[in-house]
C-alpha cells in the first residue's frame, strides 16, 4: 500500500505544493484546510491522480483537531508523514505597536496549530513504530528581524518543537525533519500586510523568490531518504538571499 501523508495548510503555497508532489509519489493524501472551496476543488483536481480525502479545521482549536483526525476512516488512520505547513504571519510593525489579536494568530496558528495536530497523529506513529513529520519553520526562526518579533518567535519555537519532537520520538521509528525557507512567494506577505497587495509585491521585487515548489522538492527529498538517513534540517533561500533581510535585488 502506498504512503499516507496528512498536509495542514493544502490549500495554498507550500502545503499545496506538497500535495501535488506527494500525488506524483501516488501518496495517499489526506488534505486540511479551512476553506471549503479549496479542499473541494483539490480533491477534483489531485482525487484524479491518487486517493484524497480533505478535511476542514482549525489547526487553532483542540477539539476540532482532535475530532477530524480522530474520526477519519479506519483505512486512513495509519498516517505515515505528517506536514505541519499551516502557519501565517500577521502584521509586521515594531513590537511596541504590535496588535495583541496579530500576536494571538502567529502563536496560536505557528506554535499551538502544529502542537494540536502533532498530539493528534503522533500516539498512532509511536504504536505503529514508523513515521515522519515535517515542520515547515523559517530563516525567521533562525534569525530576529526588525518589526518581527513575534513572527520570528513563533518560528524559533517551531525549531525548538522540532528538536524536541526528534529527541522523544527517536527512540519510536520516528523521524522529524525541520525545513526553515527564506523568501517564497505565496499569499504569505499578502496576508502579513493584510491584503495590501501592492506592499506585498515589493517583498519579492527585484529578484527570483523562491516557489513553493522549490520548498516541495525538498520535502520530497527529506520524506524520501533512505531509512538510515534523517534530513534534521535544512534552510532554503532564494538564490539572491543571503540571510532573511539581505538580499541582492536588481
Ligand atoms: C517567511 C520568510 O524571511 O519573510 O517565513 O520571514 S521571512
């Protein structure tokens, strides 16, 4: 039987990406998401290539996490890797005029959404002795930028999550690989500037962003390694960057 893979954030950028890849893999996907419109248009277009099923919650809220993946169908409950890609950054300002409700989606969307869904699929991994779960971090998780404080911070905690998920569930079969990318072009800085569309296309003006299939092929080469190899962690910059704010534009 094929792999299972769960995907959090399939509806866009980099999860989105993944599921594509995993399909040409003939994965079997489970895919999550918050819009419904989305999910329903993957499971027509990626259904067509292997076996889907979408789920819709909020990585944010426990009891939803906890419902969706517990009641899938029996036939999909043996998850083999597991993407935390949901995640977002919501304003970017100095920290003194940060808005709190900004601060509460990073944590909560960054950190506790990738702790809930983890906790949710990880007892099942540990009693089938196999697994693999990928955090998507950031350059941001590595290096504190101006006026991201908290975006950065909930990204170092994902790298501090994947460390110690690698710690625990070593001694399981499991294998975690963090992936820390730099300048991908996706809604991402849309949503951190909040829709203002002009202001986020600056972010990546002047040089080649990388693609979120960029950050895919290096899933599919984390998730596909031989078993006596983990891939613990890779950063991935755009070919003009060369730490999260400096890069070269022309
Ligand atoms: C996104 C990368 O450098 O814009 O996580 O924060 S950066």
């Amino acid at each position: 039987m094929s792999m299972i893979a769960l995907i959090t954030g399939a509806t866009s950028g980099i999860g989105r990406a993944t599921a594509e890849a995993f399909a040409d893999l003939d994965y079997r996907l489970i895919l999550c998401g918050r819009r419904q419109e989305r999910l329903d248009e993957l499971q027509e277009y990626l259904g067509a290539q292997t076996a889907v099923v979408t789920l819709n919650f909020d990585v944010r809220t426990w009891d939803e996490v906890e419902h969706a993946i517990r009641t899938l169908p029996d036939e999909w409950k043996a998850i083999d890797i597991l993407i935390n890609s949901a995640g977002n950054a919501h304003g970017m300002s100095p920290i003194q005029d940060g808005d709190p409700a900004d601060w509460d989606q990073m944590i909560d969307g960054n950190v506790q959404g990738l702790l809930y869904v983890s906790k949710a699929v990880m007892p099942g991994m540990v009693e089938r002795k196999r697994g693999h779960i990928v955090n998507i971090s950031s350059v941001a998780g590595k290096e504190t930028y101006a006026n991201g404080a908290v975006y950065c911070a909930s990204k170092a905690a994902v790298e501090a999550i994947s460390t110690g998920m690698r710690l625990d569930l070593i001694q399981h079969g499991i294998k975690v690989t963090n992936i820390a990318p730099g300048a991908v072009e996706t809604e991402f800085s849309v949503v951190r500037f909040k829709g203002d569309s002009e202001r986020a296309s600056k972010v990546y003006e002047g040089f080649a962003p990388l693609t979120p299939d960029d950050i895919a092929d290096a899933i599919v080469y984390a998730v596909t390694a031989p078993a006596n190899v983990t891939i613990a962690d890779m950063t991935i910059l755009a070919g003009a960057q060369a730490a999260a704010t400096t890069i070269y534009r022309k």
